[in-house]
C-alpha cells in the first residue's frame, strides 16, 4: 500500500477528491503543483504541509510563499517545478491530475523515476499511449487509472488470466446534459446549458467534452493504449444513471461489470491501495434505490467529436495529438462565449486534415503537433 504521494494538479476536482481520500489514510503528501489558485493551495499546504509545493507562475508562486512563510514547506513553479514535484525520491505514486498537454512530461519523468502513476490526466495516453507505454513497461512504472472508467476495466481484467480471453471492452457514458437532442436543437445550446452534468461534478473542460462526447472518444483511445487492443474491440454504450462504470466482455459471453456510486473517491483510493481493498469515504451503492439501469448506442450524427475521435485512433500516429490539441484549444473559446457548440466540431476536425501527418512520432514531433493543432484554431479566429 503506498504510503507517500506527490498530487500535480492539487486544486483542481481530482486533486480536491485525492486530498479528501489521503484524509482518511495513513499517507504523507510530499509534493502538491498547482496553476494560480493560490488561496486553495496555502490552505492545502496548511493542512498537509508538504516538502514542496509548485504553482504555474513566478508570480503565484511569490504570493503563495508570502501566505505559507510559517511553514516548511519550500516553493517553486513553472515546468521545472512540475518535474521536480513528479520526480521527489521521497514519493512512491504521482497521481496525475493537471489537465491536458501539460501532464505529459511529468507524467513521463515520473515513470523514468519508477514511480506508480495514478493517472487522471487523459491527454497523456491520449497524444503519447504507445510511448508512454513502452517507457512504463521499460522502467517498471505502474499506471493505475484513476478515472472512473478505465479503473473499472482495470478492475474487471482482475478476473482475466490471459488477454486473448477478452472478446471486447464497454465503455460507459452517461451521454451528457445534450442526450437525446438532435443537431437542430443542439445548434443553439449554451455554454451554461453545456455544463449542467447530469451525474458528476468536473472541471470546466472535462464537463464540455462530455458534452460533445468527445472525452468519450478520448477514453476509447486510452482504453487502447492501457490495455493493447485494437478499436474494434473498444465500444461505447450510453449508460444515463453512471452506476455501470464499464464492462469487458469476454470470448465465452461472460460480461463483468464495476458498479457503484459516481463518485471519484473510489478509483483514486484503489490507486493508492491496489492490489488490496480498504473502507472507503464513499456512500455504499444501493441497488435498490438506483432506479432501472438503462443502454443505448450514441447517436455519431448529433456528436460527431465522438466519431472523429475513432477516426484518429484507428488512423494512429500523430493524429490524435493532433486532434487532442484542437479541441483543448476549440473548447477554451467555447468556454469563452468565442464559438458554438458545433464549431468545436468544426476546428478539431480541420486540425485533423490540416497538420501533416506523422506514422511514428517521437516525442518532440506529439509535441509539435499539439502546437500546430493549437495554432490552426488560433488562425481561424482571427480570419
């Protein structure tokens, strides 16, 4: 069980969710990085008094050692700061929860360093998997999935002896605020309208992605990465009530499921105590009070962010960087009131055809790819 952990991404939903489990642990916070929230990470050094903490600017990170000169605590920032909190000898897991681009290269000195990663931070597998695969494999990293989906696969594949027996992986998706909606209606939804989830409480980012299905394309190719597979044998089924975290179906016709509440908590405490069990902060799930549990196919037609995000992972290389990489960049100008919803749509998918293609990148090339994609966006508002 481990004992001692560095949270990149501390202030976020993730991060907050991490700290609450460590609540009920007996587990030390060594590291904690964060963005510009500086009153959220003063009190999160008060309580947890890591060694260090790391904030995104030089500026955050003055103000926050003006807050917390009382404690040990030692501060630093930027990318530098970020590695350093990834990579502390003292750590034995990272958890990985700093949104987008920006979580790949500590992700990746983390694993360098052997550590276990909880990963929460999707772009990661997403733009580099069969990299930062390889380099897990090659350093002796394990990468444990702290998102609710992907921790339920790795918790069915515990009842899995050999790879060859599995048939096919579901993935569940509530379906968003925008279920059932066709591309009419959904011509004239609003940011407001995007970020009212029906079951869980994220970020801002993560939310409209699942508005657009599009953090479900994301997941698909994670599951590829995660667990070697090719796309046909990743699915996506709408599951409105979220108690059905996903499902692996097997070559005789055994179907295992991970049920419980949606909440978090869960899978970040099975990363941290994996390979054992222990009580957790978490409301019981009540079968009897959950209502009908209801599937359904996704409708590619009103959300083709979903169907795109296929088309990349079958097609491989750079793409998904690439398309990654647009819709960071498209979804930040949603979130601005800048464009609509089907404008994201519209961005990601001519980031895609835009930026040349690469079969085999190397990381500096996923790296430049993301800054391409970005860039693309960025010229087609401004013409």
């Amino acid at each position: 069980m481990i004992k001692s952990v560095s949270i990149l991404g501390s202030t976020g939903s993730i991060g907050r969710q991490s700290l609450d489990v460590i609540r009920h642990m007996d587990v030390q916070v060594v590291a904690l990085t964060a963005g510009t929230n500086v009153e959220r990470m003063a009190q999160q050094c008060q309580e947890f008094s890591p060694r260090l903490a790391v904030m995104a600017t030089e500026e955050t990170a003055a103000a926050l050692k003006s807050k917390i000169s009382h404690l040990p605590t030692r501060v630093a920032w930027g990318e530098e700061g970020l590695l350093e909190a990834a990579t502390m000898e003292e750590a034995q897991c990272v958890i990985t929860a700093v949104v987008g681009m920006l979580g790949l290269k500590p992700t990746l000195a983390a694993i360098h360093a052997g550590k276990r990663i909880g990963l929460a931070n999707k772009e990661t597998l997403v733009c580099a998997g069969e990299l930062v695969m390889r380099e897990a494999k090659a350093h002796n990293a394990e990468i444990i999935p702290v998102d609710s989906e992907h921790s339920a696969i790795f918790q069915c594949l515990m009842g899995v002896r050999d790879k060859r027996e599995i048939k096919r992986i579901i993935l569940t998706c509530s379906g968003g605020p925008f279920y059932g909606m066709d591309r009419q209606q959904l011509e004239s939804v609003t940011r407001a309208d995007a970020l009212k989830h029906p079951n869980w409480k994220m970020g801002e980012k993560i939310t409209i992605d699942c508005a657009t299905l599009m953090n479900k394309g994301l997941e698909v190719i994670e599951a590829m990465r995660l667990y070697d597979l090719p796309l046909s044998k990743v699915d996506v089924v709408i599951h409105r009530q979220s108690i059905v975290h996903s499902l692996v179906e097997c070559v005789d016709g055994a179907v295992m499921a991970q049920l419980g509440a949606p909440d978090m908590r869960l899978p970040i405490q099975l990363a941290l105590t994996y390979p054992h069990r222990t009580e957790c902060p978490v409301d019981p799930l009540d079968l009897t009070a959950c209502g009908p549990l209801t599937f359904a196919e996704p409708d590619l037609k009103a959300f083709p962010c979903l169907k795109l995000a296929m088309e990349c992972a079958q097609k491989g290389g750079n793409a998904c960087a690439v398309m990654n990489g647009a819709n960071e960049a498209a979804v930040a100008l949603y979130l601005q009131d800048k464009i609509g919803f089907y404008d994201i749509y519209e961005l990601v998918s001519g980031a895609v055809n835009a930026v040349p293609f690469i079969a085999g990148p190397d990381l500096e090339q996923i790296l430049d790819s993301d800054r391409l994609a970005r860039q693309y966006v960025s010229e087609k508002m401004c013409n």
